[in-house]
C-alpha cells in the first residue's frame, strides 16, 4: 500500500461537506445546459487524465465489483478515507492494492466534476474478450447488434447479471467501448459478466447455431410473439439499436424472428427495457 505523504487528516463531516459541494455544483451546471445532462465521450477510456490511454472506474459499487474481480488488473486506488471505510473491503484486498488518499476536488478533476465517484476511482486494465468456446455451456446469452449508448449498454449489463446472462457478445464496431460511464452505469455488472467481442456479427451468429443456440432476434416485423418462440434449451438472444433495430444481415442469420407483445399503447421500449423485459420472459421459458 502506497502511502507516502498522505493528505491532511480529513473528517468524514469534510467528506460530506465537499461531496455536497459537488452535487450543488452538478444542479446548476445541468440548470445553465437547460437541464440537459453534460455530454459524454463513449469512446475515450476516461474523462480528463492526461493520458486518454488510462482506464478510470469509479463510484462504490463499480470500484467494489472490480477490486472482486481477479480477473481484473488493477493498477492503482485513489480514494478519501471515508470512501475507502464505505467501500468494506477485507485486510488482504486493501494490501493488494496500490491505494493514494485523495481530496474529493482531485477526484473531481480526474474524472470531472460531473461524475459522481462517491469518494473513489480506480485505475485498471481493460477487462479481455472471451471466445465464443469459452461460454458453450451458458444457457441464455445476450448478442447487440450495434447498439451504442454507454448508459443503455450499462443498464443492459445490469438486467443480464440480473437474468443470469452467461455472456454479452457486441461487435466490435459501432459499440461503446469500455469507459468509466459504462462501468458506472452497469454499477458493478461490468465485471460480472464476461464479454465478447466478435469483428462479424454475422459469422459470430452462424457458429452460435452450429454450437446449439437458438438464435433469436427481437423484431417488431416477428412473425410470433416471443414467449411463443422460445423452443431451444441455450437461447442467444439478439437486440439491436433503437430506432433502426437489428440489421437485414443479422435478422437473416437469426433462427427466429420475435416481438415482444405489448398490451398498451406505446409499442416501442427503450433498447434497455425492451432489454430487460425479453430477458425475463427468455429466463421464465428456459426455467
């Protein structure tokens, strides 16, 4: 544990105070945008580091998930003595770690000031991609078709842990890349789940076939409605990106066509929810 020339003692009362600094910070910065949010970079690994080549999580449960993760690298923890209390983790885990007590403003600075890091970042190594061999046994996987918003793939992430998701297999164009929004927006699941990148959707859907998979693609054109066309014993399920969908090539790949029957009269979710809901029903089926 690196601690040469720590900060100031710092109370968990100065903590609190800073962290509500920032939070009033946020609101009228978010006032002066219209109450837009502030735009994000999806493909830089960090927010404002020097180097954009560094790879920054950050918040509680991100941070906490990917210390957990042996198959994480992790380089170094920066941290305010009150986060490193909140973050409960074990003896041996803080001694594994490199850890750099922190004021909240240079956390702010890392990461910007936008970024609700909860008194911590941690900067790792990019998690590695699996191959499609390495999940044969999963029975449920989850395939995205170019969808690329950070803050819906977290959310996806965290519905596919949720649903006990064996995989999430993303092309390797047209998706976001792994970033400290997404990490923060999958609250943990990123290093839950393993993940695959594939150069060709298309390949990647015919080997899913020959191992077994049903392959299904959620379509609003689905000749049947989803929970009619669960047949397989190992379903990988296939989303694309809001408004345009799946692509021609992957819908043809696809074993099944199938659309989620909604009873309202809004019939179109967020790729997120729709996400969520088609998981649950997949899940009751292979149950």
């Amino acid at each position: 544990m690196n601690q040469k020339n720590p900060p100031k003692t710092m109370s968990e009362a100065h903590n609190t105070h800073h962290a509500e600094l920032r939070r009033k910070r946020r609101e009228m910065s978010q006032k002066k945008r219209g109450g837009k949010p502030a735009p994000q970079q999806p493909d830089r690994p960090s927010f404002g580091p020097d180097d954009p080549s560094r790879l920054f999580l950050f918040g509680l449960h991100t941070v906490r998930h990917a210390i957990e993760n042996t198959k994480r690298r992790k380089i170094k923890l920066f941290a305010t003595p009150n986060a490193k209390i909140r973050l409960d983790l074990s003896e041996s885990q803080l001694a594994s770690l490199d850890i750099q007590d922190m004021f909240p403003r240079d956390l702010d600075k890392m990461v910007g000031s936008d970024a609700v890091h909860q008194g911590c970042v941690l900067e790792v190594e990019p998690l590695k991609s699996k191959n499609l061999k390495d999940v044969s046994e999963s029975r449920l996987l989850l395939v995205l078709d170019q969808v690329t918003d950070p803050h819906n793939v977290g959310a996806i992430m965290r519905s596919a842990v949720a649903m006990g998701v064996g995989a999430l297999i993303t092309t390797a164009r047209h998706s976001p890349t792994e970033t400290g929004v997404l990490a923060k927006s999958a609250s943990g699941a990123l290093d839950m789940l393993d993940q695959i990148e594939v150069r060709n959707l298309s390949n990647a859907l015919e080997e899913l076939n020959s191992m077994g998979y049903q392959t299904i693609g959620l379509d609003s054109a689905g000749t049947d409605i989803l929970e009619n066309s669960v047949q397989g014993k190992k379903i990988a399920l296939v989303l694309g990106s809001e408004g345009k969908g799946i692509r021609q090539k992957t819908a043809e790949t696809c074993k099944t066509l199938a659309r989620v029957d909604l009873p309202g009269e809004i019939k179109s979710l967020n790729v997120s929810n729709a996400a969520a809901l088609a998981l649950y029903i997949v899940h009751s089926k292979l149950s």
